[in-house]
C-alpha cells in the first residue's frame, strides 16, 4: 500500500470496512487485483470497471495524443489537411465473433474516444478484428493481471500490438482544434450562444485575427449551426440590437428558434433575442393566471406577451423598434393568439402614458370585488427600464382602486454595485417618488459579466405614487 502512495491506517477506518463490504470494491483492492494478484480468481473477473493508478503525467500526455501537429499553431485560415496526424495505439488481435464478449469484459480499458472506431479490420486476416485499448489504460502495452484473467478465461491471446492510428480533422473536438491554433496559453473561445441555425459569439480582442476559423470550426463541430456570427459592437440602446459580422456560413440572419414550447422567427441581425433569458420568461409567465392583463412596455418579438396571451391572459404588448414590432405581430399568428394581443409601435414612455393608462382607468374602477384579475407591467430593457418607472408618478385619477387590484410591475436592470439589490432598489424607489422598503421583491436573473448582475425587481405600485387625487378646490369647482 504504502508503495502505491496509501496509507495503512486507511485498513483500520470505519469507512474503508464498510466500502469493502460492498459489490462495488474501492480502489485499493482493484490496485492489490491488479499489481499483487493476491485477491482469488473469482473477485478479479468482475463486469464493473476497474480503477487504475494514472501515471502524474496523464493530463498532459492526453492533450499530446489528442492534440493536432504543431504546425496548426498560427492558423488563420482553416487547412483541415493539415490536422492530419498518427498515433501509436495498443491493440488486441481477437477473431472477430469473440468482439462483443471482449467490449463488455475489457470496457474499463477499450478506447472511448468520441468519433474514433473501437475496432477496425486486420489487414492481415479478414476474419480477425483488431481491437482499439486506450492508451493511458495501457502505458506499456502492456495488459494487467486482471485484464488477462479475463481473456484467458475467453482463450483469446493476451498479446498487446502496436498499430498506427490516424487521427484527421474529424476527430478532434473544437476545443483541441482551438487551443492547438491560437497562440499557447491564450484563452480558448468554443462556447456560443445558439439562435436557431445561427452560432452568435463574442469574441476577445486576441481572438480576433482568427475568427473566421472560430467559426468555421463551430458550423463543422456542431450539427445544425450554419452560421456563425460575432458580436462587433455593443447592443444600441434604442432598438436592442447590435452590428455583427458573419464569420462562417451562410449569410442568412432570419431563423426560428422554440423556447418553453413556443416558437418564434426574427432577423436576428435586427431584433433582440436572448436565449439565456428563457428561464426568466418562464418564470414571469407562471407568475400569471388566465383571464389577467399584460402590459409588455418592451415586447421584443414577444416572448413574454405570447406565452402569456397561449396562457389566455389579455396582452398589449409594445415596441420602438420597427423590425420588432413586425416580428412580433408575425409571431402572433404564428402562434394563433392574435385576437388576444395588442401590438403597439410606440416609445415605452408613451406607451405607458397612452394605452396602458387609458386601460387602467377603464378597467379598475369597474373590477368588482369577486373578480380576481391581476395586471402585470414587463419591463424588460435594463439598461433603461428604471428611468421609465417615474410615468406611474400620479399616472390615474381620482380613488384609489384596492389594494389587491394595484398593478404589479417587474422592472429589469443592470447592476455594477457592490450589493445589486440594494442598488436596484434605490434607484426604483428614487425613480417613483417613494420608499420600497419591504413592499418589493428582487430577483437575480443571471450574471452577464464580471461584477455585472442582471436583476428583476418586481413591485405593486404603491397607490400615493399610482393615482393624483384632485385637491378640495377643484372638486368645488366641478360642484
């Protein structure tokens, strides 16, 4: 024990007999199995997978067997040919009716690579197979004792052989084509966020000169991707969208992507989409029950104000953006709720001035007691949204409605401070006129960028902010 680096008072833990009590043995007993051959013939043929002592130069002898040649490195133009490479891999020369049997009894130590072929034909004996072992399993090809128990026990001759394995462009993941091209020790880039057909990433400044092999190599990586696009400037304030250049694929930027069983098509080059904010658009929508009203002041194409109005809710829904407000009346009847939505073209300010507050002065005085109605207000443009939350400054008239009929509002922000929910908070309260305290909930949405949070503070608007009474003199004047 002690030469495998154990110590020998693990043998007197609590821990260690009860492990060894089980079917399933630790790994000190599979090391003795494996380097004394002191455990009886019949514990070492076991169909579980046995644990081997890697050599401390695992991870980097995995990255050279699974790396493509060096003269890749400075590639700026995808050369597939020039990924070509071979490897020495250990096989087994095993008849060919005896392969089944042996991939279950040597499955521990067969290659497992992704893309490469267990077993391939003999060329000198067709009706042989020759079959694949990893190479980290075996360092010297050379088999343990146990590997060989296993065949003797299926007469197959334990002798280990060298063979020339090629390995091509095909076989390595994007991540190994990468991280071989740009230069050692820089950040490799394989993640994306996909949109349909189209793969959209964003890029770091020494990625840049390589970016159209980045995204040649995501379309050949990922089934489905034919595009790939790099974000080339910060998302515009007005209409939420943002210049990219298309790197790899086609040039074709209108897709159609399905979030929470709802589908959508846009240009993805005029019209914001998100698709890590799916989540949050679920989460928002099971906050409401049929028969409720929507206001969306920002709809985008709608993926809050269609899952709401499938959900039978009453939704008027808003966009500045021309190209969004197309889309967005398209994905109505696409989805087929068209008679319950709304759509509006207009600034959010207005839109909350105009429709949303000629609604509420419609529909609250008259909500009778039994009915249970809720009205939500979507804000979803955080760079901004909080500034728009002084329109409910003494937006109706007259009595306040009930307490439990008041609006509820989820406003959306970013936040760079030290304590996001402090920091949102403040700043929708001073934006209304009022203090939130314990009368608003805030929600982490998600982490956009190191030291940025994306919240969603969500609040009834307090009835002294919501409603101007008229003052004594002009209720005289109106007598």
């Amino acid at each position: 024990l002690w030469r495998f680096g154990y110590s020998a008072r693990l043998l007197k833990t609590n821990h260690f007999r009860t492990a060894a009590s089980n079917t399933s043995f630790p790994a000190v007993w599979m090391l003795l199995a494996q380097h004394s051959g002191r455990i009886p013939g019949p514990f070492v043929v076991v169909k579980k997978p046995s644990f081997f002592t890697m050599p401390e130069t695992e991870d980097k002898a995995n990255l050279e067997l699974y790396s493509p040649p060096p003269e890749v490195r400075g590639m700026t133009l995808l050369n597939r040919e020039a990924f070509k490479r071979t490897v020495v891999v250990p096989v087994l020369k095993v008849k060919k009716e005896m392969i089944s049997a042996l991939l279950r009894s040597l499955k521990h130590v067969v290659l497992q690579r992704p893309g490469l072929k267990r077993v391939v034909e003999d060329p000198e004996d067709e009706d042989s197979r020759l079959l694949i072992l990893d190479p980290h399993k075996i360092p010297e090809f050379s088999l343990g004792e146990p590997e060989q128990e296993v065949l003797n026990q299926l007469s197959v001759c334990p002798e280990v052989s060298k063979f020339n394995l090629e390995l091509t462009y095909e076989n390595f993941k994007s991540e190994e084509i990468l991280r071989a091209v740009l230069p050692e020790g820089q950040e490799v880039t394989s993640g994306f966020s996909r949109v349909g057909h189209i793969a959209h990433l964003n890029l770091r400044d020494h990625q840049l000169p390589y970016r159209y092999l980045i995204g040649q190599v995501i379309i050949d990586k990922n089934p489905g991707i034919t595009c790939a696009v790099n974000k080339t400037s910060i998302i515009d304030s007005t209409y939420r969208n943002f210049q990219m250049e298309v790197l790899a694929g086609e040039s074709n930027l209108v897709t159609k992507v399905k979030e929470n069983s709802t589908a959508y098509e846009l240009d993805f080059s005029k019209v914001y989409w998100n698709p890590r904010l799916s989540t949050e658009h679920g989460r928002i929508v099971e906050l409401l029950k049929p028969g409720d009203v929507l206001f969306d002041v920002f709809a985008g194409v709608g993926p809050f104000a269609i899952p709401a109005a499938r959900k039978k809710c009453h939704v008027f829904a808003n966009d500045l953006n021309p190209e969004s407000y197309s889309w967005l009346l398209h994905n109505c009847k696409l989805n087929k709720v068209d008679s319950r939505v709304k759509v509006f073209n207009m600034d959010g300010r207005d839109f909350l001035l105009g429709p949303v507050r000629e609604e509420l002065s419609k529909q609250l005085p008259s909500l009778k007691e039994e009915q249970k109605t809720s009205f939500h207000i979507i804000m979803n443009l955080p760079a901004l949204a909080i500034e728009f939350l002084d329109a409910f400054r003494h937006l109706l008239d007259g009595e306040p409605c009930s307490t439990a009929a008041l609006p509820t509002v989820h406003c959306y922000s970013f936040s760079k401070h030290d304590d996001p929910t402090k920091d949102v908070q403040e700043r929708a309260a001073a934006s209304l006129g009022t203090s939130l305290d314990g009368r608003c909930s805030t929600y982490l949405v998600r982490n956009v960028a190191p030291n940025k949070e994306m919240l969603c503070i969500s609040f009834q608007v307090p009835a002294e902010v919501l409603y101007r009474r008229p003052y004594p003199s002009e209720g005289k004047e109106q007598a």
